[in-house]
C-alpha cells in the first residue's frame, strides 16, 4: 500500500468534501509525512495496515520529547485520527488503530486582549496610514480572523448596509456587523489610498505592488504600531479578534451573538472569553472594594 497515494486522496477528499482551507492541507500533509518518515526509521518493514496502538504510542512520545506546543501535538495526532478514519471508510485498512487511543487534552489559555485604554491608545496614533488604520478598524470592528481580513474583496463589504460578508473556516459565510467609524474609514480608503495594480484585482486591502495583501503582510504591517505604541505585553493582529469578543461581552453583549459573529462552530470554543470577563470582573473588585 503505497502510503503517498493514500496521502494525496486523503487531502483531496478533506478539500472536496469538508472544505478544507489550504493552510490547513498543507498542515496535514506534513504531519502525516513526519508520521510516516518515523515510521519508517524506527520500524522498518512496518506499512499503513500494520500500524497499531504501540507504535502510536511511541510516536507520541517521539513528539513530547521534541518539545513541541501541545497545540501542535493534539493537531499531529488529530490529523492522524482523521486519516485512519479515513483509511478505513474506504476499507484500505480493516481496523482503525485510533479508535480507543486517548488525545493529549487542550491547554486552557486565557488570550492576550487590549483593554479599552490600550485600544484608544492604538487608535490615537497620528501617523498611521490610511490602508493599515482601516485594517485596524476593521479587525477591532468585526473580529475577523487575519486570514479572513486578507482574503476580502470589495463587493464584500456593505457600505451602506453596514455589515462584511466573511468566508471563514471551512468556506462557511457569515455576515458581521460594522461600526460607522470603522465604515467611513473603510470608505475614505477604498475612494483615496487603494491603487489596485489591474482592473481585475477585487481584494479590498493591496500590498504596495497594488495586489492583495497576504497574511504576512498584515502581521508585518501592523507590528510597526503596535511596537510604536509600546505595549507591555505581546500583541500580535490576532490579539484584536479577542479584544472585539473581550469588549462585547464587557458590555452585555449574549454570548450566542459573539459565538455567530466570530464564527465559532462551537459555543464552547467562545465560551473562554467569559473566562477572561471574569478575569476583569476580579480585578475591578479586587481594585474598588473597600474590603477586598
């Protein structure tokens, strides 16, 4: 059983058939070949339908003591879950060797957020240009993933409605609300600084070759303001999405409202930003009550 193959239909079945973003395949694709390149160093001889319980085991350990994020491994292992699902759906394999095997559990981070202060403060500064404050707005406005920023175009964005039509994970739409600061800022930059490289490019936001901007782009683009600010703390543009989450749900925003605009399959998923609204109610009482 030749496993590239298996690999190769794998990939095309999760992107025909579940959506599967690029990022994501390619993701896949390389976990699934460190998998099999340990496989092939350390059990020699062994192919796809001998593959059991043990040597997961080992791989898994093989894994831990490279001192990768947990994040990492749990997506390794769920990756390799999915494939021998996969593997056995189509009756390549008759036993899923995955099946009772135990998943390293998530770590439970709070995320890194800007309180109210820090984004007005972000938002005050007087040399931003007009594409990068516009990104900022929108990102703040919104809560849209850097990947979903970056893949917007023109005709995505409701000017007069007030509200972005995002493709998120797994080609799922949604449309979000955005605020009228974040729209006149929009607007000013689509009419003034957006210089479009041909007739043909629909990305609303364009790198300096006039082409749509990447996800690098972005992150490359924003750092210069978040370091010019000179936050304590690490921010990166993703930091923005739980800042939007963050300050709704600080403001009596329902949790189902926040869940739908970030586009969370899972309420659960969204639900660790009550964690960090609690956070910020301990503070404010630790800091106002007399006898705290």
């Amino acid at each position: 059983m030749n496993e590239n193959i298996n690999i190769k239909k794998f990939l095309q079945y999760l992107r025909a058939e579940r959506n599967y973003s690029k990022h994501t395949l390619r993701a896949y694709k390389n976990d699934l070949n460190d998998f099999f390149g340990f496989l092939k160093k350390k059990y020699p001889g062994k192919n796809i339908e001998q593959c059991d319980r043990v040597i997961f085991r080992d791989y898994l350990a093989s894994l831990n003591s490279r001192n990768l994020k947990r994040s990492s491994v749990i997506r390794r292992v769920g990756g390799l879950r999915s494939f021998f699902k996969y593997l056995t759906r189509e009756k390549q394999i008759k036993k899923n060797p995955f099946l009772y095997l135990s998943t390293p559990k998530k770590e439970s981070r709070i995320p890194v957020f800007l309180t109210e202060n820090e984004i007005k403060k972000l938002f005050s500064l007087p040399k931003i240009n007009l594409r990068d404050r516009a990104i900022l707005e929108l990102l703040y406005s919104c809560g849209l993933r850097v990947s979903e920023l970056a893949g917007l175009n023109t005709c995505d964005v409701g000017f007069i409605e007030g509200m972005v039509r995002i493709w998120g994970k797994g080609s799922k739409e949604r449309l979000v609300p955005v605020g009228d600061k974040c729209i006149n800022v929009l607007h000013d930059y689509v009419k003034t600084d957006r210089h479009p490289a041909s007739e043909k490019e629909a990305a609303i936001f364009l790198n300096r070759f006039g082409r749509r901007i990447s996800v690098r782009g972005v992150h490359k683009a924003l750092n210069k303001w978040f370091k010019l600010v000179g936050f304590e703390k690490k921010i990166s543009p993703h930091a923005l999405r739980h800042t939007f989450a963050t300050h709704l749900l600080d403001h009596g925003c329902d949790l189902r409202s926040v869940q739908e605009m970030l586009g969370h399959s899972s309420l659960r998923t969204t639900q660790i930003y009550t964690h960090v609204t609690t956070e910020s109610l301990k503070r404010v009482y630790e800091k106002s009550h007399p006898r705290a």
